[in-house]
C-alpha cells in the first residue's frame, strides 16, 4: 500500500490553511537569520508546500508570497525569510522585521547548479538566466553551454567564490545557490541570495516540491505546480508496482571509494528513501543523517560485501568491471562484482542528479526496473547501463 506522504492534498480533500506568523519574530543578527520565537499575532495564509521539510511557501490574501527556508543542519531554525512581491504590485505598507524584500518575477539571476537551471529551463524562464558558476560541469548538450559560448550567459566560476566582478557585470539581481555547511557566499549590495537548500531534504518527494519555489521566483506558478503534480502521481504509482514485486529485495551498494573516502546515502537521506520506495534495501538505512556517510572501504565492506547491485554514478566515463578492479583490485571481493550486476551511469552523457532532483519519478523508474524487473516489463533504462555480466 503506498505512502500517503506521496498522496496529493487536493486528493484528501482538505484545504490547508497555517498561520502564517508576521509579528513579534526573534531574529539572529546575521544572514537573515530567524528564530521561530512568536506571539498571537499572525495573519491567515494559504500554504502551498506540504511535503518539504525545509520549505514553506504562504500566499497572504494581499497575494504576497512569504516564503521561509530552515537552516538544512539546524531545521528547528527558520534561517531565511522572503515576501515575494509581484512587480505589478505596491510595496506592502508593512513586512516583518528581518524579511527581504524580492520584486518577482526575477528577470535577471545567477543560478549556480545545473540542477536548478535544468528546471528553469523547463518552466520557461530560461531567458531570465543571467550567469552560472563552474560552466564545465554543464553537460556538453545543455542549454546552458550554448548561452555561456555566446556570451548570453556569465561564467562567474567557483560556486563558493564567485567573480564579484562578473556576478555585477551579469546583472543579477538574485542569485540561487546550494548552501554548503561552515561557509558563507559573499555577493555584491544590492544582490539577495537565494539559499536551494532541495539537497538536504529527506525524501525525494520533499525535495522535488522546491520546483514551487522556482516557479513562484520565475512568475511560473501554474507551470511549477503542473510539473510536481505529474510527478506525484508517477512516484505514487511506482512505489505501488514495486511493493508487489514478488522477486525479493536486493541489498543495494552506491557508487565508488574516492580519494579514500566512500560516500554512502544516509539513513535518512532522499535518496535512502528512494531505494526503499523502488524496493531496495540500503546497508545504512539505521545510520541518521539527511545527507551522506564519509566510510573508508573497509567499513564499507562491513555491510555490502554481500550487496545484490552496485550502481555507480560517474561524470565522463561508464564504470565497468574492469575499471574498477585496475583502481583497486579489492572491488573483486564484491559480491555484485562478482555476478556482474554493475549499473553504470555516465552523468555527463545522461544527467541522472538534473532528473533526481526535480523529476524523482523518472529514476525510481530506473531502480525499479533494476531491484525488480518483472513489475516493470519492457522497461528500457534510461540513465544507468548495466556494464558486468549478461
């Protein structure tokens, strides 16, 4: 029986009103910051997100967008406060104190992952991308590469220390970037940061709603709301098919060691409730943590030596059995290694984090048609290839 996580509100018929809290807000001196100290003073708003746990998207009846965004490592903290405005609108006469300010749709932004410019390009508002950071990482195909070679698009390099002098050049008025914890983005006066925080979220469905904050920046609300509704309805139906798979469910191992370190989804990361969802078992489900687990090989082996499937994501190249036996011929011990049931994605010919993000549906497709392929007959993968045995 599938989650009612993954159940459209609209579906349970109940109109989801919150108080939205507008006054007598404790605010932290630095980065917008916002303790969720209140009082009884509040204002009635319309709630859009229901799945996010780090997202919440209000509409006062005056039609200003509010918007909060938790700190990914603190959630009990709310770390950033919006008011979208409309720019056909008049400045409200009052915000509350320490919320900023933006005047949507943004005509002119700097998105720093193609995550996030994937999704605008799919919403339509391709136009109002003004720079990007770390260009090379775009796929070769990508819209983004032919704007930046055309000069349409700034390059303002690294994402965690942006050109000043490009990011002014480009115009920007808002830039969108994916917070990192210890680290602070330094931008010009007059340029609001956008924290993506989509990342830390902990389930894929939570995740793929923070297209509704894309489409509320881009004045693409109907758009956005269009895409995750599509999405909802393919997740849902999915977790139904897999969880009447009559094969048993495979232990799943990700990825490769690097540089002596091996990155494992946690337990309570989106993509541990993938596997779950397309009926797989993760090693680490009983680790805690919303993001990944920094394992040595060893600790790796410890729980998936005995691993059914091994899917390895790279960037440039399909991982092979071959390969991974000349970087380090301990893969061999490997049970999937052994039975040839490698997986191999090459992300910068088939973008699998761009779909992961906002289109979950399509790569728990994948996992299903992997972990059990008689509930998915006919199915051709679509990101990742099978690159050891038959």
């Amino acid at each position: 029986m599938m989650s009612d996580n993954y159940i459209k509100p609209s579906l349970r018929q109940l109109p989801v009103y919150v108080l939205y809290l507008l006054l007598g807000l404790c605010f932290s001196a630095c980065g917008g910051g916002a303790d969720s100290t209140v009082d009884e003073n509040a204002v009635i708003a319309d709630t859009l997100t229901h799945h996010a746990r780090l997202l919440t998207i209000a509409v006062r009846p005056d039609s200003v967008v509010l918007v909060d965004i938790r700190d990914p490592w603190q959630p009990e903290r709310i770390a950033w406060r919006y008011a979208l405005i409309d720019s056909g609108m008049a400045m409200p006469d009052s915000l509350p104190p320490g919320v900023v300010a933006v005047r949507t749709p943004i005509d002119r932004m700097a998105v720093f992952s193609s995550v996030h410019t994937s999704a605008i390009a799919e919403l339509g508002a391709i136009d109002a991308m003004r720079a990007v950071a770390e260009a090379h990482y775009f796929a070769t195909d990508d819209t983004v590469q032919a704007l930046v070679a055309a000069g349409k698009v700034t390059d303002v390099g690294k994402a965690t220390q942006p050109s000043t002098e490009r990011l002014v050049a480009s115009g920007a008025r808002a830039v969108l970037n994916s917070p990192m914890q210890g680290t602070t983005l330094n931008l010009p006066v007059g340029m609001t940061q956008i924290p993506m925080a989509d990342y830390m979220e902990t389930t894929p469905i939570g995740r793929a709603e923070w297209i509704l904050l894309l489409g509320e920046l881009t004045g693409r609300r109907d758009e956005a709301r269009a895409i995750f509704d599509s999405v909802i309805d393919n997740y849902s139906e999915l977790v139904f098919k897999a969880s009447g798979a009559e094969s048993p469910k495979p232990k799943v191992l990700t990825d490769t060691e690097y540089s002596g370190v091996w990155y494992v989804p946690a337990g309570d990361s989106y993509m541990a409730r993938m596997i779950a969802d397309a009926g797989g078992i993760l090693p680490w489900d009983d680790m805690p943590g919303s993001g990944s687990l920094a394992l040595g090989l060893e600790t790796v082996a410890e729980r998936a030596l005995d691993a059914d499937v091994w899917l390895v994501r790279s960037f440039g190249y399909d991982t092979t059995p071959e390969s991974l036996a000349a970087v380090n011929p301990r893969y061999k011990t490997f049970k999937a290694w052994r039975e040839g049931n490698i997986y191999s994605c090459n992300s910068a010919e088939r973008n699998i984090f761009d779909a992961t993000a906002f289109h979950p549906d399509e790569v728990l497709a994948e996992y299903v048609a992997i972990f059990h392929p008689d509930v998915m007959p006919g199915y051709e993968l679509k990101y990742f290839r099978r690159t050891g045995g038959k």
